[in-house]
C-alpha cells in the first residue's frame, strides 16, 4: 500500500531538505520502501517547497495532510473510545496473536494505532504529516508554522511516498 506524506524540514536549501527527509525515511522501519514524491509527484513541482516560494500552498498542503492524520485518530478512536485508557494499554501490550478480525484483534490493532499517532511523537503509516525538526507527529504543526515565522527561509515541506 502506497501512503502519501508531508514532511516539514528546516534546512539550507532544497537539496538539504530532500537529504534531511530521505534520512528520515529510510529510518522508518514500517515502511519497507520509499521515495521522493512517488505517486505524490504531482502536489508540488520537485516534490520540495520553500514556505516563502508559495506560503498559501505550503500552508495548504500542511493543513490538508494534518486534517487526514486527524481523521485516522477519529477512525481509531471510534473503534476503541469506549474503552478504558487500562483497556487499551493492556490490548496494546499483549504478546498474545489474534485471529485477523476478532474483536480481541480489533481492539489489539487500533489500540495500537490510537497511541502510535495520539500520544507519541512517532512516525507512522497513519502520520500523514510529520515535522522532521522537532520530531513531531502534530497535526496542526504549531512548531513548524512558529518557524515559518522565525526563519521562513530555512522552511520547506518535502512530499514522500511511503510504501508498506
């Protein structure tokens, strides 16, 4: 399965941000492979924007990929929101294999996924929008937005296409 992403990089040029979000991405062990813009080839001309190239388009784009990220938290929360923070963390800890679709195994996987992309500041499939300089799965991306602000020429949003 194919997955676009925006990655907020803070870098020198173009060429570094694409540098800095290809390191990231090869650290990524969920996904088994990747690539600059892949089938995202089409949302920004290099796959690379500078924030003061075009700000409403990176604002935009920023925007639109953090709003999918927090229909994914709303999609997993709406499978588990009834159960206890206990609940969760004891469906999400188990060692113990489920048949594919049970509710035991329903419960295990978006357990697993509310917390990937709620409460920590991880990478993840489900993490449409990722800010590479302070390492953070925010969907509002108020950290990366605040730098735009202090050093809008170093700020660029790198379009990725992970593959899982």
């Amino acid at each position: 399965m194919h997955t676009g992403h925006i990655l907020l990089v803070q870098a020198e040029s173009a060429d570094d941000a694409e540098q800095i979000a290809r390191r990231h991405s090869e650290e990524q062990e969920w996904s088994d492979w990747n690539e600059l813009g892949g089938r995202w080839s089409n949302v920004v001309e290099g796959s690379v924007l500078q924030y003061t190239k075009n700000k409403e388009l990176f604002y935009s784009l920023a925007t639109q990929f953090g709003t999918l990220t927090l229909a994914e938290i709303a999609e997993a929360r709406a499978k588990v929101g009834h159960l206890t923070i206990n609940e969760i963390l004891d469906a999400a800890s188990s060692e113990q294999r489920y048949e594919v679709e049970s509710d035991k195994w329903l419960c295990n996987y978006f357990a697993g996924r509310l917390l990937d992309t709620t409460y920590e500041d991880r990478h993840t499939p489900e993490t449409y929008l990722f800010d590479i300089e302070d390492y953070s799965n925010d969907p509002y991306a108020k950290k990366a937005f605040l730098r735009c602000l202090l050093k809008p020429e170093q700020q660029y949003l790198v379009v990725w296409d992970y593959h899982f």
